[in-house]
C-alpha cells in the first residue's frame, strides 16, 4: 500500500505569502506609476501655459519696442524743432537787442519832439479859436440855416467846400430802416409812416446840414438815386446850378422831403451821371447805407449775395472819374458787412472822409 505524501503546511504558507508580497509589489508600482503619469502631465500644462505667457510678453515686448523707438524719434525731432527755434529766437533777440539800442539811440529826439508836440497843440487851439470865430462870423451869410447842435465838420474831418459840389442820397427801401425785417414791415406801411421812418428823417437831416454848409459862390447838384439816378433840383438839366440866394438848394431840399424810400439800388446808374457833369465836381457827399444791388441792368433774381453786391460795387467805381473825392456817410444796415470798408476804401483812394455817424448826428 503506498504511503500517502504528507502535505507541508509551510510550504503554502510561503508561497501565499511571496504571492501576496509579489501582488502588493505590482500594485504599488502601478500606483507610482500612475501619480507619476499624472504629475508629468500637470507639470506639462504648466510649463505649456508659461511657454504661451512667455511668448505673450515676448510679443508684447516687441511691440513695446516698436512704439518706444517711435517716440524715440519724435522726440529727436521734436528735439530738432526745438534747437532750430532757439537758433531763430536767439537771431530775433538779437535784432530786438539793437531795435532796443536804437530806440535809446532815439529817446533824447523823441523828448525834443515832445516839446514841438506841445507847441504844435497850443498853436493848433489857437487855430480852433480862430476858426470858431470865422464860423461865427459866417453864420449869418448861409444860404440855409441848420437848427442843430452847430458846425460838426472840423470833429469829423468832413468839410464842406468847393466850386463844383454834388450831394447824392440814396433813396431805395433799405433806407427805412437798419434791419431787414423792420424794412419788410414798413414796407407795407402807408407812405406817410414811411417818410416819418427814424433812419430817413435821420438821412433828410444830414441832406439838411450838407446843404447848410454850401460856400455861397458854389455851384451844386442834389442827386436822388435808387434803381434810377434823378436831380432834385428844379429845371437843372441835370447839370450844375448856382447857389445863389438858396431858392433852388431849398426847393430840392422840400423835394427830398417828400420822396418815399423804395426800389433797389444801383450806384453804377449815379456814378454814370456824375461822369457826365461838366465840369467834374469838387466834391461828392455820398449819403448811403449799403452797398448796390443793382448794375446798369435790372437783376434777374429777387435774392443777391454778399460777393455779388461787391462785384456790383467795383462796377459802379469804374465807370467814377479819377480824382473826383467821394466823401461817404454811411448809415450801416444790417446784413451788409462789407459796406463799411469797401466805401472806406473809396474815401480814403479818392481823397474824401468817410463817416458812420451815430443816431443822434446831425
């Protein structure tokens, strides 16, 4: 009978334990293995996401760089600019340096010239006092009395003198008033409460003081001028009438009363007329508010513009005769700006005054 084998109960003790020792070895390299796997992935995303930061800083540093040097360069040429000023201040401080030496150079004249200054006044009130007395002298010898505030034309450099004297008013529908839209409204008044408009009355007031200072061995002219240019003064032919005892001066006058502002304005009709005076006249008194409207022709349309009215200005003047001083009182108008300096202009260019007198004149 064979013998039965005898198991080792310490033999498969052994082997469950190098099996167990084994298993638990595997499973904590798989452990290992697997945070290491996951620690290399994190340590991947971030060296990725510092890679990216970097390049971000790396470009925007480059366009850093790029803005910077533009800088750089506007402020060498600001740089420049600025070394080139200094040159030119200094070459003009310079020339302030000797226009400062000339003037010191000057001071001891310029105190003598204040002392002939002060002579010169005292002499010139003398001349004043005098000339009060020759006005005084001459006031009864007028052929028209003004009843105003008294002889003006020595404050506002507008005398009253000559052989040949023509006074032209103009009479268009701006001279009712100094705003278009009170023109407009009283442009559809009566007559009467057209001719009593303040701007008129103030017009017919300074005809009144021009004819009040007429030398009485003159002989004169009274134009009224609109769209068309007419003497006031009875059966003159439109030419040159004594002054005489002041009969006619008066009866234009009377006429020039009663006229009614209307119409446009063409001052190239009146200084056609005035070129057909003979002899040419000494003086012109030109009593106005703005610049024409109006050519030799009738205009088209019923607006017109700044530049127009000035185009239509230069036209009248070249048909004025040389030599022939315009003296120009202009009562301003509203919406016409360049009235003022180009009837300025005229009266200085042909040796006459110009004069915007305010609303209490004459």
């Amino acid at each position: 009978m064979a013998r039965r084998r005898r198991l080792s109960v310490f033999s498969l003790s052994f082997l469950d334990v190098m099996s167990c020792g084994f298993g638990a070895v595997v499973l904590i390299f798989l452990i290992i293995n697997h945070a290491t796997d996951e620690q290399a992935k994190l340590l991947t995303r971030d060296d990725l996401a510092e890679i990216r930061l970097l390049d971000y800083q790396a470009q925007t540093g480059q366009q850093d760089l790029f803005e910077w040097r533009e800088r750089l360069e506007d402020l060498a040429r600001r740089l420049s600019d600025s070394q080139r000023k200094l040159l030119s201040t200094e070459a003009d401080l310079r020339q302030a340096r000797k226009a400062l030496d000339k003037v010191d150079a000057a001071s001891t004249a310029q105190q003598a010239s204040m002392h002939k200054l002060s002579s010169d006044v005292q002499s010139r009130e003398q001349e004043v006092a005098r000339l009060r007395q020759i006005k005084e002298a001459n006031e009864g010898g007028r052929a028209r009395a003004f009843a105003g505030e008294g002889d003006r034309q020595y404050l506002t450099g507008l005398k009253v003198g000559g052989r040949n004297i023509l006074i032209a008013i103009d009479v268009s529908a701006s001279m009712l008033d100094e705003t278009i839209v009170n023109i407009l409204r009283r442009r559809n008044m009566s007559e009467q409460r057209q001719r009593q408009a303040p701007k008129w009355r103030r017009a017919v007031r300074t005809a009144e003081w021009l004819a009040a200072q007429l030398p009485l061995d003159a002989d004169f002219q009274l134009f009224a001028f609109n769209d068309e240019t007419v003497s006031l003064v009875p059966d003159s032919n439109d030419q040159w009438t004594p002054l005489g005892e002041g009969r006619n001066l008066s009866a234009a006058i009377d006429q020039l009363s009663g006229l009614t502002p209307a119409g446009g304005t063409s001052l190239a009709k009146l200084t056609a007329k005035l070129a057909a005076l003979n002899p040419l006249p000494d003086n012109v008194y030109l009593v106005t508010d703005s610049l024409p409207t109006q050519g030799v022709r009738r205009p088209r349309r019923a607006t017109i513009s700044g530049s127009d009215r000035l185009k239509l200005f230069g036209e009248a003047l070249h048909k004025l005769p040389p030599q022939v001083p315009v003296n120009v009182i202009l009562f301003p108008m509203e919406g016409d700006p360049l009235a003022s300096a180009a009837f300025w202009n005229l009266a200085r260019t042909s040796g006459g005054a110009y004069m915007a007198p305010s609303k209490d004149w004459p």
